[in-house]
C-alpha cells in the first residue's frame, strides 16, 4: 500500500488538471521499429561500426487523422565507453514520449577509445578500462558520438513524410555521456566549435593486454605498434546528409555537461534551444560545476581503496550548474529549467550522504526520483511544441498495448460505477481518477481492494456529461475509458 501512496501522490502533484494536456499525459499507443541501421562510420582502431535505432511512433485510431508529430532522440550513458540504445532507462523514456505523442528514438553510436598501454590494477570492476592513452581520446570519443547523433538526427529528418515528424519541432536528450552527446547535436553548429583535439594527432602505442577484455575493446583486432590518431572530420559528420530544415526546440540535459562553451557563437538565423537540466552536486563522475572528468572517483580510488587516480583525465568538464552562469553571465538567452539537488559530495570515503561508500548504494550520478523528472521534462518540453495534436478528433486513447483490460458498467451512470479488473491481471490497480473535459480531476481515490471489483460512487460529481476514468496500476500502467453521467 505505501508503494501506491507514494506513486498517487506523486501522480497528484505533477499530473492534477493534465489530462488531455497534450504532450504531458501519456494518452497513446505506440508501434516501433527495432534495429533501424542509420549508417556506418569509423571506430578508434579504424574500423567500420554500423549504427542503428529504435524508433517508436504513437498511434491513432483508424477514425481518427494523425498530424505531424515532434521528435525527440533519447542518447544512453556510459563514459562514451560502453551502453546500448537498448539500455532499459533509455527504452523506457522513448516508450513514455512515445505515449505522450513524439516520435521517439533510441540511438546507437560509436563507443570506446585507444586504452593505456601502462598495466593498472585496482580491487575494483573495469578498473583500468576507465585509463585512456592521453586525455585527448576522451574528447575524440565524444566528439564522434556527437557526429552519430547528428547522423542519426538527419536520417529521421530525411524521412519526415514517412514517420510524420513535424520537422520544426526537434529535441534532443540523453544520460550522462548522452548528455553531453544531446548538447554537442543541439549546440555544436560552427567550425570553431571543433575541438583541437580532433584533429589529425600523433598515434598511441597498442593498449595493455590487459584492457582487451573491455566491452568496447572486444572482439577488436590489434596490429602493429601503433595506432594512428586521423583528423576525424566536420562537426556534421558524413552519414545522411539533408538539405532540409529543422528546429531543435529543446535540450533534456541529465546529469551531462560540456567541455567548451559551446553557447556562444550561435548563428544569428538558428532557434536558441531551451535547456532542461537536472544534476546533483555530490555528482562524482561528472561534476556539477567543473573540474576534470571523474574527478570525485579519483579522490575515491586514492582515498579509499588505496588505488591510482585514474591517468590522462586532464579535460575540464562544465557541468550544468557551470554553463548556466555563463548564460546569465553573458547573456546568451537561453530559456533554461534547472533541477538540482542540494547533497554535496562530503569527501568521506565512509561515512556521509553522497561519501564513496555511500555512492554504491545512492548514486548521485543518477536520478533522485526519475517518476518526478520525467514528468518535470515532460511539462517543460510540452511549452515549447507549437505542432498540432497527434490525432485529430480523438479525445483520448489507451496508453500502452500491453495494459491489462478493466470492464466498467453501468455507463451511462447515474449514482454509481462498477469496476471489474481483467481475469489473471498480476498487476494490481493503485488509484483512480475522474476527470471532466476541462482536465479538472473531479474525483480520485487511492485502491485498498487492489484486485476484486469495486464501486465508486458518483454521488460527489454535481454536473452531469461526458467524464473520463483514469485507473493506474502499482507498475504506473494507465487504462483510460469514457464514461457519461446522467
């Protein structure tokens, strides 16, 4: 029971008078398109990775007329090392956007870098996978995620007409690393954008034998002494180019950064995106204001597992608390929403909220409530969509194919409602909701009796017409039906 409290109270707060709200409830079902190769492109050893999506659509009733849709490209973490466009937080939020009315993609992009060629070892996992050769290969790294993202941005927008994407009306986000990759799409739009580092450079020897095991090293085939660093090219990469225009509205930004300032130097012609950032500042991997990449893990490593500091980490991180300032400071004009938390990290290896110890059990780079930010992104993404709603005449619509069925009767209704769940659902319902056709919640109730039927009384609802029953389960799945009172 405290599991449904938690969540209709939750619902409560962030969802009251959204029905319907087009863009913040999640009002529709979805189909999707796995494994989607968007292009190929070349890896740190000079290799060929192929690069795929998932894309995910909402669906209409056949009576209705679909509309243009907004895009919006999801980009999992892992220190541009390792992760999948199948990364479960990741498909999630892709199926949930999807449900609210974007198109929706998951993107794969290229992963790893030249790894040291010094043995480090350390009673900790993946340890020396975390060494690269010089500090630079953290910036190549990026930066051809950056040019994938971009790719992959271009291949959706050169199929608008067939996934009806409405192409004035793009965002962009990610985790972490998909963080930084989201804010290099969105903002890195000039030449002088490039960083130094990604030009032509001088090779590195072969990595350790020990590091062959790393994800992104596997199955990789080491020849020579060296490995040589090429110029890795434009900013806009090379996979599907486009002629055709489009507006990046928004930037969702968790727990990511950048490593130059990428707001200035914004062509006078292009839309200033408005960004969404949540971070926490007892963040040890990437630091909410700046300092150099892993610099909290470092300190850990030193301080308490009596390890090195992780080698070549020289390049200043700025996190989202960092470029903020420098929009106010400069006033570059960006629209921006901020969601930090207040622990800051102790430097205790033992003891304290966000200490190393503590960091295992309550990262704090990761979500304090990722129920409460999606929603937050979701309410601040919706302000700034200027397409039209997904499915003309079409008030509502279920919210997932895979919801277990509910059966209500009588309706129309007088004085009360009869609720009877689906035979052998395992998922049980949490609340209910009653809303009116201006959004108004005009009646809920947290469930007691999860499984057996039950009755609401209609008693309480003064007006008579059209009304919409919202039931939620405990795993937050959502059926929504029609019903009149008399």
């Amino acid at each position: 029971m405290k599991k449904c409290s938690y969540i209709f109270a939750i619902h409560v707060l962030l969802c009251i008078n959204s029905f319907g709200q087009q863009w913040v409830d999640r009002i529709y079902t979805y189909d999707s398109l796995l494994n989607v190769t968007y292009g190929t492109a070349t890896n740190f050893l000079g290799g060929t990775d192929i690069l795929d999506m998932d894309i995910f659509l909402p669906v209409c009733s056949p009576a209705t007329q679909s509309t243009r849709r907004p895009l919006l490209i999801w980009i999992h973490g892992g220190s541009f090392l390792e992760g999948s466009k199948n990364d479960a937080s990741i498909q999630s939020l892709c199926k949930k956007f999807a449900q609210r009315g974007y198109v929706t993609a998951s993107i794969s992009y290229r992963l790893g870098f030249i790894s040291d060629d010094n043995s480090w070892a350390c009673n900790y996992p993946n340890y020396a996978c975390v060494f690269a050769g010089d500090s630079a290969e953290w910036v190549r790294s990026m930066y051809r995620g950056i040019q994938d993202g971009k790719g992959a941005l271009r291949y959706l927008i050169n199929r608008h007409e067939q996934f009806k994407i409405d192409t004035a009306n793009v965002f962009v986000a990610g985790e972490s690393a998909g963080a930084f990759l989201a804010l290099g799409i969105a903002l890195m739009d000039t030449p002088d954008e490039k960083p130094k580092e990604t030009f032509a450079t001088s090779s590195l020897p072969l990595p350790n034998q020990g590091t062959r095991e790393c994800s992104y090293n596997k199955g990789k085939i080491f020849e020579g002494t060296q490995i040589p660093r090429p110029d890795l090219g434009s900013i806009e990469g090379d996979i599907e180019p486009t002629n055709i225009q489009y507006t990046i509205k928004g930037i969702g930004n968790i727990f990511g950064g950048m490593t130059s300032d990428l707001l200035k130097n914004l062509p006078a012609a292009k839309n200033k995106p408005a960004i969404y950032s949540f971070h926490q500042p007892c963040d040890i991997i990437v630091p909410i204001d700046s300092a150099n990449i892993y610099w909290g893990l470092s300190w850990c490593f030193t301080n308490g597992y009596g390890c090195n500091a992780i080698a070549n980490t020289n390049v200043k991180i700025y996190g989202a608390r960092a470029f903020t300032g420098w929009n106010t400071t400069n006033g570059y004009g960006y629209p921006t929403k901020n969601e930090f938390t207040t622990t800051t990290f102790p430097f205790s290896y033992l003891l304290g909220q966000g200490s190393c110890v503590d960091q295992l059990f309550t990262p704090c780079h990761a979500y304090d409530n990722p129920i409460l930010r999606e929603n937050n992104l979701a309410s601040y993404f919706a302000g700034l969509v200027s397409t039209s709603p997904v499915c003309i005449g079409e008030t509502t619509s279920v919210t997932n194919l895979n919801i277990p069925h509910f059966s209500m009767y009588p309706n129309p209704s007088e004085k009360m409602l009869h609720i009877v769940p689906a035979n052998g659902l395992s998922d049980p319902i949490c609340s209910y909701e009653i809303i009116d056709l201006n959004g108004k919640v005009v009646l809920s109730d947290i469930r007691q009796q999860h499984h057996a039927p039950f009755t609401i009384s209609l008693d309480a609802i003064s007006s008579k017409g059209l009304f919409f029953i919202k039931l939620t389960t405990r795993k937050e799945q959502i059926h929504i039906q029609k019903f009149i009172k008399y």
